[in-house]
C-alpha cells in the first residue's frame, strides 16, 4: 500500500470511527469529563437500589459517561449523605436517595435544612405497604391495632430504620390517635426488613409494596393494607390489595404518605452542571427502560426539580419533623421549633422563606 492510499484509508477509518461515537444526549461542554458515582442510601434489593440503579443506566445515556451505583447504607441515609457531601461539588458524585433527607435535621444528624445543602431530582415514588406471614393470625390491620393497644410494645414491626418512611406510616396510621404501641426493628432497607418476616424475626413488616410484591406473588406474604384511600390492583395478585383507611378510618385523616426517590447534588456546585443535571434526570425518567422498571415493581416514575422539588422536600420535613416531635419519639433529638422549622399548619404562610435562593 503506497503513503498516499495508506493516508486515505486511515483518514477514512477515523471517520468511521467519528461516525460510532456516542454523542450525549444533555452532556455540557465542560462536564462530565470522567465516569460519576452515584451513592445509594440503602442497601441492595429495596426501592431506592432499584430505582437508582435503573435511573444511573438510564442517565448513562444523556451524559455519555459510565454512572456507577454503589451502596452505602446506614442510619437512616445519613451515612451515604455525608460520604458525599465530603467529596467535591464537581457533580462526579450524586447523591442517590430517599425522602429528601427530611428526618436529618430532628433526629440530630446536622444543623442544615437538607433542601438548602442540596438540590434534588425527584425521580419517583412508592407506596407504604404492611405484610404478614401467611400463616400470621393477623387477618387485617385492625387486628395489628387491636393487639398493639391489648399488649404495647408485645408486637415486632421491620422497617428500613428509625425515621424511615416505612417507620413513619406506621406511627401515622396505626399508632397515632389510636392507643397502639408496636416495637419498631430496623434494618437497611425495606428489602432486608421484608425478609425478616419471612424468618420469622418481626411479626409484621411496613415497607414499600414493591418490596412485598414478589413475596406476595409467590404466597411467601400475604399483604394487609397499603396506605392509599382506595384499593390497588396489581398485575399478578388476583385480589386487590386493601386500602388502610379500610381498617383504620382515621387514616384518612393524616393525609397518604409516599415513599420519594431523588438524586441529590450539592447546591453550591457549577449553575451550568446542576442544570445538566436536571436535563438529563428528566430524560433519564422518562427512558421506557427505566418505566418498565418501575412499573414492574409497583413505582411511580415522576420528574419533579428546582422550586417545586424545594418546596416539597421542605413540606416533608416539616410535617415529618414535628410527627417525630409530637410523638415524643426518642429519636426526635431537637426540637423542630427550635431549628426553625414551622409546623404543617403554618408552612403555606411561611414559604419561600426569607433566606431561600433557588437553583434553577
């Protein structure tokens, strides 16, 4: 082959190579640069490794970059947080979460409103769920009750930890105004929580009802209520699963909790990356593969960010906090007022406060 034809074909070979390469979808000029780590709150197996580990490879394919998903749990999120937030606000490391952070601030773990030290992403939710072993002697919700009002503290109930969503419907639905006293077991997750009734180690778990679903595909549990106002019917579960107010009409009284998911970065990280960020979590939800996901296992995919999503998180805390407080729960180290979060009466008059500067 002489210099000259030797010259055309590799000139024509990088441009077949130009032409392969993969080009991002929302990716800017200056970031990424380098693969990102997406830090999960809780362990393998529950809502939040799911929905995170679907929404990195979907978020693969807006920024170009490999998305690494790795858990961190423990003590409520607060561990992967602050691994986090020790790293740099480059943007090559996010925050893969759950509620926004909102038990942070009245359980003792930092001094700062979580929805001013990040910006979040909402990419989902789910809904709570409680379950019993199929051969459990509970037959309802109202049965839970009843006995945790004959013999306080005498009824074990898994969760994903103190101050998880999971812990919170139960104080809102079956303890709160009702007389009932449970034993709350944490673990690190709601998919680790599951299993605990199934080994015989709580006698009803509260977790999300994706993380109950295939167990109650299986026979393995036999699900009593979701916190909802009207029956859910799943595919692959010939009954509808019951609404709680069903069984606890004061339920609809408190309002339905959710499960949220959300990527968090730090707010004080480039404008220009935080809205990169927000381009490509809002194509990544929207990603078929990511919806099947989710859909498969009883999740809402939902986009939510800037204002609205700061709105929301400081709506939770706030109606999370002093739920936490007004219990007298031991896990409630500061006093809410205190921190200067307002109470869920007076948070419509309160927000935006003085002091908040939004993102986008």
């Amino acid at each position: 082959m002489t210099n000259s034809n030797r010259r055309e074909f590799l000139a024509g070979l990088g441009a077949g190579f130009t032409v392969l390469t993969f080009t991002p979808a929302v990716a800017s000029a200056n970031w990424p640069r380098r693969p990102v780590t997406l830090v999960i709150q809780y362990a393998e197996g529950g809502g939040t490794d799911t929905i995170m580990r679907s929404l990195a490879q979907a978020l693969e394919k807006q920024l170009g970059v490999s998305v690494r998903a790795v858990n961190q749990p423990g003590a409520v999120g607060s561990v992967a947080t602050q691994f986090v937030k020790s790293k740099p606000s480059s943007g090559d490391w996010m925050l893969g979460g759950a509620e926004f952070n909102k038990f942070f601030r009245v359980m003792g773990f930092t001094d700062e409103a979580p929805w001013k030290t990040w910006q979040f992403f909402k990419a989902g939710s789910s809904i709570p769920a409680w379950g019993v072993a199929p051969d459990s002697p509970f037959q309802s919700l109202a049965d839970v009750v009843a006995a945790g009002k004959e013999k306080p503290l005498d009824i074990k109930i898994s969760n994903a930890g103190i101050g998880s969503i999971w812990h919170e419907a139960t104080l809102v639905a079956l303890e709160r105004g009702t007389g009932a006293k449970f034993t709350h077991i944490p673990y690190k997750g709601g998919a680790p929580a599951t299993l605990a009734v199934l080994q015989g180690e709580a006698d009803v778990v509260a977790s999300g009802v994706h993380e109950q679903i295939e167990y109650i595909r299986s026979g393995q549990v036999r699900n009593l209520a979701v916190f909802k106002d009207a029956p859910l019917k799943i595919p692959g579960v010939d009954e509808p699963l019951a609404p709680v107010t069903k069984d606890v009409p004061s339920a609809a009284d408190l309002g339905l909790l959710q499960g949220v998911y959300a990527v968090g970065i730090k707010r004080d990280t480039d404008p220009e990356i935080i809205r990169t960020v927000h381009d490509a979590v809002k194509k990544a939800v929207d990603d078929p593969a990511f919806v099947e996901v989710l859909e498969n296992r009883v999740l809402f995919p939902e986009f939510k960010s800037g204002t609205d999503v700061d709105r929301e998180a400081a709506l939770f805390e706030s109606i999370s906090s002093w739920l936490f407080w007004d219990l007298q729960m031991d896990s409630a180290k500061k006093n809410p007022a205190e921190l200067g979060i307002p109470k869920p009466d007076d948070f419509a008059a309160w927000w935006p406060p003085e002091d908040y500067t939004p993102t986008l």
